[in-house]
C-alpha cells in the first residue's frame, strides 16, 4: 500500500495543500516553519484512526475555531483485505500515475485507490474518519479502527524505543502471527498477580484502611473489603511489556541512532508494502550510519521469479546536507508556504536536465537547505564573500547566515545561470554573480529574472580577480600580490608574469617588487592570477593563484579595507549591489 495523493486543508499551519508523493523515497526540504513535519503529522493522524481521539486549538489552521481541518490520503495498491464488497470495495476510485489524477469512477488502466478522509470537529475538537468520494449520498461510511493494523504509518521520530517492544502499533506487534503471543502473556499476567497475592501486602495496610474509611463514610458499596492486588489493565503487564532483549538487557535502551537503524532493518525485511515516517532522518546519526538507513529505507523486499521487489514508501524531513547529498534528485521535494498555501515540489526538473540538476545536489547539498542563494562562478567567490562577510559582521552589518543567505559555487557561467534558474522555479530567492568575460545567453539571464531572481555581471569583460586588480588602490594590489607569493610561491608568480607578458618579456623579483601603477601592469597582474596554459595535448592547466575558497576568502578581507575609498568604482557598486539584495 502506498499513497497516490494527499490533499490537507486548514491544518495548524496548512490553508491548503495538494501533492502526488513518489512511491518510493520522498525527503521533504525547506526552511523552518515551512509545515514539512506538519504534512508528516497529517499522514500520520490520517491513517491511524483511534478511538475518541482528540486534537486542540493549535491545530486549527490559525487557531481560527472557525476553520474544519480536514486531512484526504488516497491510497493504491491496497490490501486484499480492504476491497472486498463487505469492506470498502463499494467505494473504490481510480488513481492514473501517468498525470497524477484521481477519477472518482475506476476507468480502464486506473489503479484502484480508495480515499480515507480524516476531519477534525472545531467544537468538539475530536477527530472522525471516513472514506469519500464523489458518488455518496448521506452519511458516509466510517473508516473501521480495526483496519488500523493494515494502513498506520511507522514513525521513526527521536524515539523509536517502542518499535522494538510488542506494543499497540509497533512495528514488531504488527509483524506478530497467530494467538500464541496473546495467550502467552495472559498467562504471564495471572502467574504475575497470584505471586503479588502470596506475597507481603502490609505496608499497603494504613492506605488501604484509610480508603476503605472515606468509602463508608460516602455511602460507597462494598462487597468483602478493601486490598492492595496487582491490576493490569486489558491482559497487558504495561504498553509494550514483552520486548526485545539482548541477553537481560533491552533493546529500547539502545541509543536513538541504533534504534532507528534497529527498527527501518525489521520493518524492510517483510513481504508488506509499508509507509515510514521520519522527522529529522539525520537524528543519532553520523554520516557512514545514514548513508546505512537510507539504503534500508530505499531497499526493496525481494520477491520470487522475476516479480519486481515490494518497494516501501518514505516520508521524511533533514537539515543536513549529508541526507540529501546521498538521495536522488527525483527524491528531493522543496516545501514552500505563501500565507498557509504549501507547494511541494520535486528537485529533478520536469522539462529534463536531470543528470545537471544532479550535479548540483552532490556538489551543492548546502545550497538546499537555505531560502536565500548567492551564486557564484566558482570557488573564488565564495570565499570572496565569506571574506566580505566576516568583515561586515564585525561591524554593523548582519551576517548572511542571519539573513538566510548561502554563497554557493555556480560552477562556471553556463552552470551558474542553469542552477539559479532551476532553484528559483523551486521557490528559492537567488542572486546570480556572472563572470562577463564569458559570453552568457542573454534569455537565460532574462529567464531568472523573468522568475523573480537577481543576475548581476563584472562589468567590462571582467572576471573577480581581472576586477580587483583593475578597481582597488595600488597599495592593496601590491597587499594582493604579496599575498600571491606567501600562498604560491614566488616560483609560480614569476613564472605566471612571463607566461602572460608580450612575446619575449622576462621579469625577476626585483622588477616585480618596483613595478608602477599603471592600467597595463593591472590587467597583467590580473591575467597572470587567472592563467590557464594548454599543454601539447591541448588540456588546459589551470596556474591561477586564488581559484580556492580559503584564497578568495582572504582576497574578500584585502579588498573590504579598501571599499571605503572607491565607492564609484564598478567594483564596489556590484558589491554594494549584492549587500542590498542580503539586507532585503
């Protein structure tokens, strides 16, 4: 079983939502208070009817009594046991994968699917649940506790002790076949107050004296007298009173991180399609231990011949790049609200790019985990601005991470422009910082903003370093070439001069150290800190002094002493450009 669509409406922070889920892994990503473990919650009351079960004002979409929460889960591939006629098989729709699309009359090549709503009374504050669609009349039909067993979600949250108990609903209960267990520990249960019986029962004397007291004087019938006897509620010594052991020691006192594994291993491991729920994947965890859970989260259960294996279905929530660095981007979805209007959308892009979408979640797992992207050409400029942003934090400036935003390596123009528009059809506000030496299709520039997002250019022909060395005063180009040397090498920043120069020029340390201000002598510098050199198999080799971020970091600090004193120069205005799109 799996579900094919979730429609929530007026649901603590959810006005509204409607979302297709993939059947296999979905990791819902976004910033905080984007209702990602809301929609988590929502499935999980949704499929889990429970006797007299009651919600509270919080949630009630605003705490607005007049709201009525409603949470509709339709599901496919259903058990043989819910579609019979005596069952629910009177009320079946049919579910299209294809384009995503519920026909409440099974038609040819439908799914059978059979839609469970759950409502939440704002009066009464208890929730009731029943099967719906479009065809009934009067009272629809309930939605049977009984059928608990076969449709309630696994939650794996910062607890997941009681999966590795026989308690109601965990996973090892579900997984238990015939009487025997039940018959077990009723006896269990009798051997256990008739040892309590035999037992010294003294100390309970005064308070059982006491009781049997307040009884006569209240006008209570009693029958032979007050005791103290052992009283186990229902044939159960406690919730989840047989567990796992190993040898005297229970596995529910293992640490989060292993119960999670623990539990994700057992509940895999079976013939039935289940649906897991996980808030914080990456919780207890380190990296080599979540790449371990999210392959038995993906892992199909085997099955004879060539059937294809039974794949489980994933709802889960992460704030850590790990997680999503090892997912697929088709497994990725970015969570946006707009005033309680949540979107739900898939990272992999519809109209193809996948395998560049891709790229950008290996290299860039970071940038999905921020609202706000600085991108950048490349690794110098991300550490330009961290550089930048250090200095503007020690003053009067908020820090980037304050206001939301990540700097990000674009990977070259090309890249840069295909990621800031792919994340701002996402949802994502991005600020794309192109190199205008290479020549960038003016549609896609107009594309990303045509979407709301920022592109801005060095201008003239420029990449950062050609810029720097052009704009900021002699004193800090010579801070810049010093700087050069300590991390290159004097070796390597001669070499690069020659390699740059006019055919036959040669420069040593001293003609270096007494070269002059001059337009020529800047753009010389600067071609000499980005230069590639092609060798005899045609393959360039990149020789450029600060293509790293902890160069360009540096770089960003040489420049900030400066920006003071060249507030006209094309530099400073993108910079300063950039610094109003933060503080917005």
């Amino acid at each position: 079983m799996r579900i094919a669509h979730i429609s929530i409406s007026e649901f603590r922070g959810i006005k509204s939502l409607e979302w297709s889920p993939s059947p296999n892994v979905n990791c819902l990503i976004g910033p905080g208070d984007s209702c990602k473990t809301t929609i988590l919650d929502a499935i999980e009351i949704g499929l889990n009817p429970r006797f007299g079960y009651t919600g509270s004002d919080p949630d009630l979409f605003s705490c607005d009594p007049t709201s009525k929460p409603e949470i509709c889960l339709t599901l496919v591939d259903l058990p043989d046991e819910l579609i019979t006629e005596q069952k629910y098989g009177l009320f079946l729709r049919g579910w299209r994968d294809a384009d995503k699309k519920i026909n409440d009359e099974k038609a040819e090549g439908d799914l059978a699917a059979l839609t469970v709503k759950a409502l939440l009374d704002p009066e009464a504050l208890e929730w009731r649940w029943e099967v719906f669609n479009e065809r009934l009349d009067g009272e629809p039909p309930r939605f049977g506790f009984k059928d608990t067993k076969l449709i309630a979600p696994n939650r794996l949250g910062e607890y997941a002790d009681r999966h590795l108990t026989w308690s109601r609903n965990s996973v090892l209960g579900r997984l238990e076949k015939g009487p025997n267990a039940s018959e077990l520990l009723a006896s269990s249960v009798r051997q256990a107050k008739a040892s309590f019986a035999a037992g010294d029962r003294t100390s309970f004397d005064d308070v059982v004296k006491l009781t049997e007291k307040v009884g006569a004087d209240f006008l209570v019938p009693k029958t032979q007298g007050y005791e103290a006897q052992l009283d186990i509620h229902s044939g159960m010594l406690a919730s989840g009173a047989v567990s796992l052991h190993d040898g005297n020691m229970p596995l529910r006192t293992l640490g989060s991180g292993s119960s999670r594994l623990m539990v994700a291993g057992v509940q895999n491991s079976g013939p039935t399609q289940n649906i897991t729920l996980v808030d914080e994947l990456e919780l207890g965890l380190e990296p080599h231990r979540i790449m371990r859970l999210l392959r038995y989260l993906r892992s199909g259960f085997p099955q004879e011949g060539d059937a294809p294996p039974i794949v489980h279905q994933t709802f889960l929530t992460t704030h850590s790049p790990v997680v999503i660095c090892e997912l697929d981007v088709s497994e990725l979805f970015c969570v946006r609200s707009n005033g309680g209007s949540i979107a739900v959308k898939c990272a992999r892009p519809i109209e193809g790019q996948a395998d560049t979408a891709q790229r950008h979640v290996r290299s860039n797992p970071q940038a999905f985990l921020a609202p706000r992207l600085l991108i950048g050409e490349g690794r110098t400029e991300v550490g330009f601005w961290r550089g930048l942003d250090d200095h503007w934090c020690a003053g009067d400036k908020e820090s980037f991470a304050y206001q939301g935003v990540v700097a990000i390596d674009g990977g070259g123009n090309d890249n840069a422009v295909k990621l800031g528009l792919h994340m701002q059809r996402l949802g994502y506000c991005c600020f794309v910082l192109l190199d205008s030496d290479v020549e960038t299709p003016a549609a896609i520039k107009q594309e990303i903003k045509h979407a709301g997002g920022q592109v801005a250019e060095w201008l003239d022909h420029c990449d950062i370093e050609c810029r720097v060395f052009l704009d900021v005063p002699w004193a800090n180009v010579r801070a810049i070439v010093d700087y050069a040397l300590e991390v290159v090498g004097e070796g390597r920043v001669l070499k690069n001069l020659c390699l740059a120069a006019p055919e036959g020029l040669d420069i040593d340390r001293a003609a270096l150290d007494a070269l002059a201000d001059s337009e020529a002598n800047r753009k010389w510098l600067a071609a000499a800190a980005t230069l590639k050199v092609e060798n005899e198999a045609g393959v360039k080799k990149d020789r450029s002094w600060f293509k790293d971020m902890t160069r360009g970091e540096q770089l960003g600090k040489i420049v900030f002493d400066c920006l003071k004193d060249i507030p006209e120069t094309p530099l400073a205005k993108t910079i300063n450009e950039v610094r109003q799109w933060v503080d917005d």
